[in-house]
C-alpha cells in the first residue's frame, strides 16, 4: 500500500480524496488491512468524528494481529478517547503500553514515541508537572532519531504545552513556533492548526487580540478545507472569548450558544470536556452581566454532563461554575461556599491556567469581603500571599489582563486601610494597562468601581473618617452589581488659567449646547469652596451632575478640563495620555498660568494636539 500518497492528500488538505483512497484499497493481506484501518481512525479523529474512529480501531482490535500493530492500534484509541476527558484511567492504560513498548527492544522506535508523546499530554492536562521531569528530553531524542518533521513539530508542540499550562507563556510561544516553523510547508496539514491554536490562545490571554483572531482564522481556514467542522467551532469559541474580552458581550454569547447547541447535538461524538469548558465560561460572562438566573440554566445543564461522565475535569468545571453563581450573592452563608469551592479548584492540580488565575482572584476578592467584616490579620495575610502569587503569575506570563486584576485587589486592601488616594492611583493604573491591552470589559469593570468610588467622596466627604469595615459600605466599594457599559461620549475640551477665564476651548459634540465660560466660573467656584470652607488642599478631580462628567488634571497651575457623559474609564485615559505628550511639549511648556490667552501659535499647536488625542 502506497502510504507516501496517502500523506501527500493529508498535507494538502484534501481529506476527502485520503478517505476514499483508503477505503478503496482492498486486499486479501489482513496486516495491511489493519494498518489501512488504522490510518482511516486517524483521519476521523482529526476531523472530530471519534466514534466513527474508535468503531474502526475496536474491529482492528478483535482480531488477532502482531504486537507492533496492536500496539499502533491502541495508541489511536488512547488518542480518540482523550477527548472523553477520562485522563486518569487513560493515563494509568498508557504507561503500561510505554513500559511494555520501552521494554522490548525489537519495537518499533515510532511507536515508542507516541506512546511517550501520550504520556507527556496527558500529565500536561492533569497538571501532573512533577512527573515530567526527563520526559521531555526523552522526546527530544526520539524525535531526533526519527528526523521527521512532522514529528518534531509534535515535539515542540509538546515541548510548549507543559510550559503554557504553567504559565510560563513567554517559553510556550517560542516552542509554538519552532514547532509551526518545522511544517509551515504544509500550508493545510492538520498537525499545524495545534500549536497555532494554542498560539493565538496565548495571544489572547496577554491581550494581543488582533494576532489571537488572525491564528484562529488561520486555524478555520485549514479546517474548513478539510471539512472538519467540530474543530470550526471549537475554535471559533476561542474567538468568543477574545469578543468578551473586547467587551462585545453580545456577539461572543450568541458564537458561545451557536457552539454548545451544535456541539450538544453531535450523536456519538460528544466533547464532554470541552462542553463543560463551553458552559463555565457562559457562565462567567453571564453572571459578570448579572443574568444569574441564565447562568444557572446553564449550570443545571453542566450538572447533567457531571451525572453522565464524572471525571476530575468536569467536576472541577462544575465547581468553578458553581462558585461563580454564588460569589456574586448578597448571602454570607452562599458566598463562604463560594470561598470554599474557589479553593477546592485554586489549590488542586491545574484544569486550566486561565481558570486557576481566575479562581485565585475570585478567592482573593472573597478573603477581602470577608476582611472587611472580621477584620482578622489571618485574613489579609492570605490575600497578601495570594496578591504576590498573582503578581508572579503577571511577570511569568507577560499578562496585562493577570496584571490589572491584581492591581485591582490591591486597592481594594488600600481602601479597607483608608489609603483611598493610593487606592484611586492604583485602579486608574489597572484601567489604562487593561484599556491600552484591548481588555475593554475589564477596563470598564474597574473604571465602574473607580466612578462609584469617586461619587461616593463627592457625595459623602466624610468617608475617609468613616469606618470601612461598616458592611453596607463595604458591600458598596468591594461589590458592584451591575456592569454599566456605556461608550464615552466627549462633549467639550476646556482649559482655565489662574484668572478663572478659559483660555483655550473645544467642543465636540456640536449637538450639546454648552457654556464654557459658565463651566470655568462654576470649577472655581466648586475649587474655591472645597479650599476655604472645607479645607481641603487638593483641587476636585472629577465632577458628576446627572449623566455629565467634568474631569479636571492640574499641571503648572493650569486647570485642563475634559466633559462628557456616560463612562469616564476611556475619557480619563485620553486625557492622561494627551498631558502625558503636553508635558513633554517645549513650547506648550512655556505658557504660564497668568496668561490672559493663547497667541495664534500656541492655539493653533494646542488644537493639534488635541485633535490627536480627543
């Protein structure tokens, strides 16, 4: 049988034509015959079809055949099955074929690798890294022996998988693309959609959004050639992630539903494994938008998959589910259940490193509601060591998103300490580092906490003096219910000397009709109360009358002054970033706060600037 053509078909994408080549071949040889089924149970199982793979291999497995091809025959069984999420029986069944196949030397060196190869995945996916030290590099060798590209690309992929499920991201995108650069000629070959799958996940988890989306459009395109539709939408779930990220919660929920209800109805080929992974994360978009009792629809239906396959996996996807519906309740009693199942899935072997850094925080912002009742110093000693875990976690994986969650929870710690300035700059850094990522959604979580935060001293200046382990307050700063999501709409630029008069302005919503002589006269006065009759030495920062908000910067005793309405995350990045470039402006620099008004120049540069910014 001519195997060289079958490859050929297989590194061209054309999959169909490789069936039917396959299947047409008749011969009286049952080894041959074996290894044609063999071969035929790999094609399904890259196109996602494992039911019909693993029929095929149990025929092949009820004869009586040679060690060598029985032994090839289980390993594309073990590689059908996987996708059950069965891992720990799995793994116990293919350490004892790699020790049969290590032990006889006559065996085939390829079988011996993927035996190995097995071996390596499945510990990766049970987080089981203590053993594998020296594996890798036993790899490494087999692969060398063998001096086949398509195996050195399994390698690296390998290689970069047990770094990537580490968080050691910055290694994993070197392996992912050593192992794409060894069969990038084989522009559809499956084996290349793996570590670019993985790739654009990296991507998307450090948010280099635009680079994640063009590996998983990379990703179809090969799977769409080859009509692999199981993988189309698992990838394209991928992609829904991203969408959430970029706060298009819409859009990523209805590619989310699209997924689960094609991939629930799959006879005979279900991913239970990825299904729960599909619901966990529709739940926790779900309950970041408040619609709980969606959330737990689905949750319910999570419960069901646990009831019909009941592996570490899927329990560990329940629970997190589960945790994720009960944080986000007002019940002490439901959110310390919350608190122990969030353990239960931080302190286990990793399912997931986005979902363990995910279940570390959640875990971290309990421990703070709860330091905010008790007031225990056991308490915030845990959350300070799960903080330094996280900034840890941030540095090895280069993650903006890990980076701005933790700045996140540090400020919270800052304002149960009363440090509510260091608590305001905190939260400002985690917005602009989230925002300037493309971590919309989270940029505009935090930048809700940091409004509410702010109306709350505006409304009621006492609040520094006040107790903040008080329970409705801490419920107020440390909980918020509802995600607002509203485009920052700009409505006027303005900047005020020392005289109270604007020297410069800039309206750019043409349909508001604003006074901003009226406005300047009003942040005097508001500045000069705040100075003489409540002593405060520092001048107001931001303003809010209904849905307008005034923010207001200093620098050399100039007042620059932003207006607009609905969210002020995006708003007060702009107008960081353009005194950021002011600043470093020589000529600008040189108007000084007496000035009467700007001459023509200095007007005409100013109005560059902010067009760039505004």
């Amino acid at each position: 049988m001519n195997f060289t053509k079958y490859k050929e078909l297989l590194h061209k994408g054309k999959y169909k034509e490789a069936i039917i080549y396959l299947e047409n071949y008749d011969t009286d040889d049952r080894l041959i015959l074996a290894k044609r089924d063999i071969q035929l149970s790999g094609i399904y199982i890259d196109l996602g079809e494992f039911g019909k793979a693993i029929d095929i291999i149990t025929r092949v497995l009820d004869n009586d055949l040679p060690e060598h091809i029985e032994y090839e025959a289980r390993i594309k069984l073990f590689e059908a099955n996987i996708y059950q999420g069965d891992y720990n029986r799995l793994l116990k069944e293919v350490i004892i074929l790699y020790n049969v196949i290590s032990s006889n030397t006559e065996n085939n060196i390829l079988l011996l690798f993927h035996s190995l190869r097995l071996k390596i995945h499945l510990l990766t996916d049970l987080g089981m890294f203590n053993q594998l030290s020296g594996l890798i590099n036993e790899l490494l060798q087999l692969a060398e022996m063998i001096n086949e590209d398509i195996i050195s690309a399994m390698t690296y992929h390998q290689k970069a998988r047990v770094n990537d499920f580490q968080g050691n991201f910055i290694q994993a995108e070197i392996d992912y693309k050593l192992a794409i650069s060894f069969i990038d000629k084989y522009e559809f070959s499956f084996y290349i959609s793996f570590p670019i799958h993985n790739l654009g996940i990296i991507y998307s988890f450090r948010g280099l959004f635009h680079k994640a989306i063009d590996c998983f459009d990379r990703e179809i395109q090969i799977y769409r050639r080859i009509n692999a539709t199981y993988h189309v939408y698992t990838t394209e779930v991928e992609k829904a992630w991203v969408y959430f990220n970029m706060a298009e919660t819409d859009k990523s929920m209805i590619i989310f539903r699209n997924a689960y209800n094609y991939l629930k109805s799959r006879k005979g080929d279900k991913d239970y494994v990825f299904l729960a992974e599909i619901l966990t994360r529709m739940i926790v978009i779900l309950t970041s938008d408040n619609k709980t009792e969606e959330a737990e629809k689905y949750l319910d239906e999570l419960d069901s998959i646990k009831e019909f396959n009941n592996t570490e996996r899927i329990k560990k996807y329940c629970d997190l589910s589960r945790a994720t519906i009960l944080k986000s309740n007002k019940r002490i009693r439901k959110r310390a259940e919350a608190m122990n199942l969030f353990e239960k899935v931080a302190f286990s072997t990793l399912i997931d490193i986005e979902f363990t850094i995910y279940s570390y925080i959640s875990l971290a912002q309990l421990y703070v509601y709860d330091y905010s009742i008790a007031n225990e110093k056991e308490t915030l000693d845990e959350i300070e060591i799960l903080i330094s875990r996280l900034y840890k976690y941030a540095e090895l994986q280069s993650s903006s998103s890990t980076n701005s969650q933790v700045r996140w929870l540090d400020a919270k710690i800052k304002l149960l300490k009363n440090e509510i300035e260091e608590a305001k700059e905190l939260l400002a850094k985690a917005i602009i580092e989230a925002e300037n990522t493309g971590f919309h959604y989270l940029a505009k979580q935090i930048s809700d906490e940091l409004d509410e935060l702010e109306y709350n001293l505006e409304v009621s200046p006492d609040l520094i003096n006040k107790s903040i382990y008080d329970i409705d307050l801490a419920e107020q700063i440390l909980f918020n219910k509802k995600i607002n999501i509203k485009e920052e709409n700009g409505i006027l630029v303005f900047i005020i000397g020392d005289a109270g008069l604007p020297l410069y302005s800039k309206i750019i919503d043409e349909n508001i009709d604003i006074n901003e002589n009226l406005l300047s006269s009003f942040l005097n006065a508001i500045n000069s109360f705040g100075m003489e009759a409540l002593k405060t030495s520092n001048n107001i920062k931001r303003i809010q009358y209904h849905e307008f908000i005034i923010l207001n910067e200093i620098y050399n005793n100039i007042h620059f002054c932003y207006v607009v309405k609905g969210h002020s995350y995006l708003a007060r990045s702009k107008l960081t970033n353009f005194l950021n470039e002011y600043r470093r402006d020589f000529i600008l620099n040189q108007i000084q706060s007496d000035t009467s008004s700007l001459d023509k120049e200095d007007a005409k540069r100013l109005d560059k600037l902010i067009n760039k910014y505004f």
